[in-house]
C-alpha cells in the first residue's frame, strides 16, 4: 500500500488508545507504520536493484519482527540521552513504545499483502510471493475512512486546515485521473468521495470528534477491516467468474494455468482478470454482478513465442535485468521484435500492472533486452 495509508492507520491506532501507551508513542505508531519500507533505501543502486529487494526481508516475518523491536529500543536509548543532556527526567516508557512499534510494524506488511503487488514472508528461507487480491494499491476508500476519523480528532485552527488541504489535493488528484481517457475511474466514485467529504464536514461542524473520541477511530479501523472482508467475498466471486471466462476465451483446445483476479483504482465492484494459458496470456475488466454472460469480454492478448522467437526470448532471458523481472512477474508476457540490424529486441512485461509496448525500465515493469544474432 502506499504510505499516506500505512501512515494513516498508524495515526487512527494512536488515536484509538496506544497514544496513552508512553509519551512520543504517535510518532511511534506512525513511523513503525512506514518502518519496514526502510528498503526504499535500495533506489541508491538503481531501478533494478530495487525492484529484486523491495517488499522483501523488510517485510519478512523476521525482518519485521527485528525492524518492531530495534525501533523503540533505538529510539528510546535516544530520547533518554537527549533528556539528560538537556538536564530534564527522561518520557519515554520502553514497555508501551515496544507495544505501539510491534502492532503498527506488523500492520505494514499485512496491508501490503492485500493487494496485487504481494509480499515474501518467508524470507530469507523462501521467496515465494503471497497476494492478498483484496485493495489496490492506492485505495481512497481506505483514505476517506481513516483520514476523516482522524481529521474529525483535529482541535487547532491549522490542524483543521491542514486536512482541509490534504482533501483538496486527494479530489484535484481524483478529477486529474479521471481526466484520462484510460483511467477506468467511474464518475460514481467521484461523487460517492464528496459526498463523503461533506459527511465529515458535518460531522466535525456537530463536533463528532469531541464527543466520541477513541470511538471514532477506532470505528474507522472496524470499518477498514470490514471493508477487506467483504472485497475478501467479492474477490472469491469474481474469481470464480473469470476461471469460467477464461475457459471460455482461451477455447476448448487450450488448458488455463493460472488465473487472478485483482482489484482496481476507486471501484471495489469491478475486477481486472489476468489468465495465463498454455500458448497465450490475456486480460480483461469484468463487473461480476453486471456482467453479461452472453457476451464475452474484451480481452487483450499476448501469444506465447514460439519456435526461432522462443529460443530469442531464452536468452534474452538470461540478461541479468531480466531475470529481476521475471522473478518478480506474476503474469510475465514477451514480445520479440525484429531489427534492420538482424538482430532482436524483446520486451518482457508483467501484465500486472503493464504490457508490451509500454514504457521500458525495470522500475516499470517493461524492459527492452536486445539479443544479437549468433555468431
């Protein structure tokens, strides 16, 4: 998940109650929301780099446990000598810090796990990946929960203002992605957001925050959680749907591998499905509950190489980039294009979240490997 969400469920636990935990323990939930994307750090060798360790041994059931138990430690060794240099009794409390940094840490990769990207839990013994299927990436549901019950907490003039600002900026962002012809954003979800926002103003004008207190974050934590549960039933349902299309799409002659069905920006009803077949891969959008089972969706598809392309694609795929993303590909297409030269350029591709013809580079999920003819 992005990190105003990871950041966001960290403040709503605050507010909940841990913020009695030891002084400074806001800051802590907070940060160990965010802790374990510390592996931001790999950028610093490249696209690449980062692509092979991100969401990796930080977090990892090991990692994540070092990373909740050496913050508070750290943190609170730093507290106290800055305390006493200062000549004042160290706040700090280690026991109720190490409470807020264990919870908050492992809600990251939780989180993480709940959409399409994935997580590898088992490192650094197995590097299998694990998708929840549940949130996309960016889930502004999630936002409009969390940041309301919080924002409805906010008792100074600029607190207020700054979570005025932060939802303006959020709906500039919602009408310039909807501006896209290929956004997929139903103008539904545009509407059902202001309409939210103005809740919440009435709300904070009927001081909801004052008389309820903990509750209300608290209650935006319930209603995440219910939320994932039911995007848990309808992610079961159309994944159901999609097997029966892909069957369907792919014909009786070719046998399916593997199919997903994965969430998209602001429509919890809507599904993006990924099949991989035997001599293709294809996707399409589908609305379970909407959908017409007499017509077959639009599907855009990739046919496998074959013959002189495949063993072109073999080495290209031993390019040590390429590996990064294969590894990292849930549903890796391949396209080989020819050059003047007589040589190739093929382009590896996770249908996921790109496809071929897209933008290359590791960082986004295309890359360009040029393969010369044998010698």
């Amino acid at each position: 998940m992005d990190n105003l969400t990871h950041s966001l469920v960290g403040l709503a636990a605050a507010k909940a109650g841990l913020e009695r935990q030891s002084p400074y323990a806001t800051f802590v939930c907070v940060a160990a929301a965010n802790l374990p994307d510390i592996d931001i750090v790999a950028l610093a060798r490249g696209p690449a780099f980062y692509l092979q360790h991100h969401r990796g041994i930080t977090h990892s059931i090991v990692g994540v446990l070092v990373l909740a138990f050496a913050f508070p430690l750290l943190f609170t060794a730093f507290v106290r000598v800055w305390a006493r240099l200062g000549g004042r009794e160290p706040r700090a409390r280690l026991k109720g810090l190490l409470v807020c940094s264990l919870l908050l840490t492992v809600s990251h990769p939780l989180l993480d796990w709940t959409n399409s990207y994935g997580v590898r839990p088992l490192l650094p013994w197995d590097g299998r990946w694990f998708y929840g299927d549940l949130l996309f990436v960016i889930d502004p549901w999630v936002w409009l929960v969390l940041g309301g019950a919080c924002s409805l907490l906010a008792t100074t003039r600029w607190r207020v203002a700054a979570w005025g600002l932060l939802a303006l900026l959020v709906t500039l962002a919602f009408f310039r992605v909807m501006s896209r012809p290929d956004s997929g954003v139903p103008i539904g979800a545009l509407v059902i957001w202001c309409a939210g926002l103005a809740a919440l103003l009435v709300l904070h004008l009927k001081r909801a925050g004052a008389r309820f207190g903990w509750l209300v974050p608290t209650v935006a934590l319930a209603l995440v959680v219910v939320y994932c549960g039911a995007l848990a039933f309808m992610q079961r349902n159309a994944r159901r749907t999609a097997e029966m299309l892909a069957r369907n799409i792919a014909g009786a002659d070719e046998r399916i591998l593997r199919v997903a069905a994965t969430p998209v920006l602001a429509d919890p009803l809507s599904w993006r499905c990924l099949v991989e077949a035997e001599r293709s891969s294809f996707r399409f959008d589908m609305n379970p509950d909407t959908f017409d089972f007499d017509t077959l969706p639009k599907a855009v598809a990739y046919k496998k190489p074959t013959g002189e392309e495949a063993e072109v694609v073999a080495r290209a795929a031993s390019d040590e980039n390429a590996r990064v993303l294969l590894d990292f590909a849930r549903f890796p297409v391949a396209r080989v294009r020819r050059e003047e030269s007589g040589g190739w350029v093929v382009q590896f591709a996770d249908l996921r979240f790109t496809e071929p013809g897209a933008r290359s580079g590791v960082g986004g999920f295309a890359l360009d490997v040029p393969v010369n003819n044998r010698q």
